[in-house]
C-alpha cells in the first residue's frame, strides 16, 4: 500500500525544467490541448504528444526526458548547444527538427 502511495506522489511532483522557456512551451502545448496545466507533473508529460516551440530562447532540453510520448519535436531557431542524455527517453519520437540552433554535441 505505501509503495502504490509513493509511486502516485512521484507521478504528481512537478517536473524540473532547468530552461523556464521550456516549460512555457510545455505549459503553452498541454494547455492547447485542453489539459489546463501551470506546473507539469511526469504524469501531465506523458499527455505530451508533439511540441512545437520556434525562437524562444531555449537553451536546456531538462525534463523534456518524462515526454515518453513525444512524437514530434521541433525546436527550431532557439539557442541549444547540446541535448541532454534524457532525450533517449523520447522512444516514440518519428519528427526531430533542430536547425538554426548551436549544437555542438549529441550525447553518445
């Protein structure tokens, strides 16, 4: 019983976004789908399904990891310089569109 107690508050504790651009973007695309979120959970980022987010600043991918069904990604025209290693938690991801960034390195 405690660990299905844990396990639920786990899935409610907000998701850390080191790039409050970011989580503008994830905020902006939840809501557009009539998810009618201000602080995305792990559990709100798996109703993530396609984000996309052009010249906003965004510099750190931290916590776009718990987006597991994330199919389209286009961040285009942001400032990246590298991805972060979660982006391997993106499995269901078909679309990735990054031009127009600094990236520098991928992670191995």
């Amino acid at each position: 019983m405690f660990l299905i107690g844990f396990l639920f508050v786990a899935s409610r504790a907000p998701v850390h976004f080191a790039d409050a651009n970011l989580k503008v973007a994830v905020v902006a695309e939840l809501n557009r789908a009539n998810h009618n979120v201000t602080d995305p959970t792990k559990s709100d980022m798996l109703l993530l399904t396609s984000l996309v987010t052009y010249g906003n600043e965004i510099s750190d991918l931290t916590g776009i990891g718990y987006a597991k069904n994330l199919t389209k990604l286009y961040l285009h025209s942001n400032r990246l310089n590298s991805l972060p290693a979660e982006i391997g938690n993106l499995t269901k991801l078909t679309e990735l569109h990054l031009d127009y960034n600094q990236l520098t390195s991928l992670p191995a």
